[in-house]
C-alpha cells in the first residue's frame, strides 16, 4: 500500500536495526542499486539445532532451485517504485518473500549485521512453524520433489529388474533356490518402482500446471524508454 518512491519492509520488535536505513538509502541514492537488502551474518541467541537446519535449508535450496536466496537473508530491505510494482505483479497467494524477492531481479547491495535481541515481544515462529515455511519455499521455487519420485521409480525398478535376473540365473544353476518371498519381494519392489515412476511422470505435469496458476510474468521490466500502446 506505499505510495513513496521507495518502500521499506522491517520488523517492529528493532530486531531489524532501523539505524541502517541511513545507509540503505545512500545505497539507492548514490550508489544506484535498486534494492538495500539485508543479512545476518550470525545466529547468536538462536538453539544451536534450529541454525543447523536453517542452514541446511539454504544448501538445499541452493541446489535445487534456479533462484538464489542468501544465506541469512531477512525481510528487512529498502526498495525503489520499480521493484516494489514487480512484487505487486506476482499474484500468488501462498508467498516465500525471500524467493520473491530474489526472483524478481534488480540490483540489491547487501548489509551485513549481527544478530541482535528483539526490544519487546517473543518470536511467534517455533521449530515446527519455521519447518513447514521451509517446505513452502521448496515447492515454490522447485519441482525437484516431485522429480524425485520419478527418480525412485525409476532405481527401483531397476533394481528389481536386475534382483530377478539373478534369481533366474541362481534358479537355472541351482534348482529350487529361488523361490518363496524372496522373487516374491522382488516383483513387489518392481512393481512399486513403476508406480512411482507413473506418478512421478503424473507429478510433472502436476508441476507444469502449478507453475501456470501462479500466474507470474513471464518477464520484469525495470524501466521503460516507451509507453505501451494502450
């Protein structure tokens, strides 16, 4: 709802150092970047369990999606009109601010801070809720997961496939060998594996359609030279 010519988004608990705008601003004005980001470069205060899988997540993240989310990256930036309408033109409901703002472009110049106690209140995202937030920026900016069904399908039936070739051999050189669970488990695994491969497949057309209802451009124009034709 901004109308200014820049827009900041931060934290009313000053866990977010309000006494970086100054800086942040220069940054725009001076320097000319877009966008005045910011990251904490340390946890401290957080359980030494909750940075762990923080920062796995990043790792994850960062092999599984074609945008880049920095490590440590907060909410708090400083934006320009341009980047702010490009927010505005992604429609989603279900929104992961760090990948969209990542995924919008623009040049952002980066502040780096230590982690600082909040003035008042208590932090109302527990493991469980911050948990489920990561799975969310999963499946918003990858569709590896429903890949990985494919994947799967695809190894475990190759797996079976080569299982029952040995108990067909085993079963050639040494008669009644192989019988019982054992070939039983075997077509079991195989047929599995091509269920997981048939919804793996199911999956990426799944995954097509998901990214079409989203809905976002297909592009980010950050000036125009001339108008467009009405």
């Amino acid at each position: 709802a901004a109308t200014g010519d820049y827009a900041a988004v931060m934290d009313v608990d000053l866990q977010d150092p309000p006494s970086l705008l100054p800086d942040m601003v220069k940054a725009i004005e001076e320097e000319g970047y877009d966008c005045a980001g910011t990251r904490r470069v340390t946890r401290q205060g957080e359980p030494p369990l909750r940075s762990f899988f923080a920062r796995a997540f990043y790792k994850t993240i960062h092999q599984i999606s074609d945008t880049r989310i920095v490590d440590g990256a907060r909410d708090y930036k400083l934006m320009t009109r341009p980047v702010l309408e490009a927010l505005l033109s992604l429609k989603e409901y279900n929104r992961f601010s760090k990948g969209l703002y990542e995924w919008v472009g623009f040049r952002t110049k980066w502040f780096e801070y230590e982690n600082v106690e909040r003035v008042a209140g208590q932090t109302k995202w527990s493991f469980f809720k911050l948990f489920l937030y990561s799975i969310e920026g999963i499946v918003a900016f990858s569709t590896a997961p429903l890949a990985l069904a494919s994947i799967m399908g695809v190894l475990l039936s190759f797996i079976s496939f080569l299982s029952i070739i040995i108990l067909t051999v085993r079963e050639l050189i040494w008669p009644h060998s192989a019988y019982g669970w054992t070939s039983l488990v075997c077509v079991f695994c195989m047929m599995g594996g091509i269920v997981l491969l048939c919804l793996g497949i199911l999956g990426q057309y799944l995954a097509k359609t998901y990214t079409e209802v989203k809905k976002r451009p297909i592009y980010i124009a950050k000036e125009r030279s001339i108008k467009p034709f009405n």
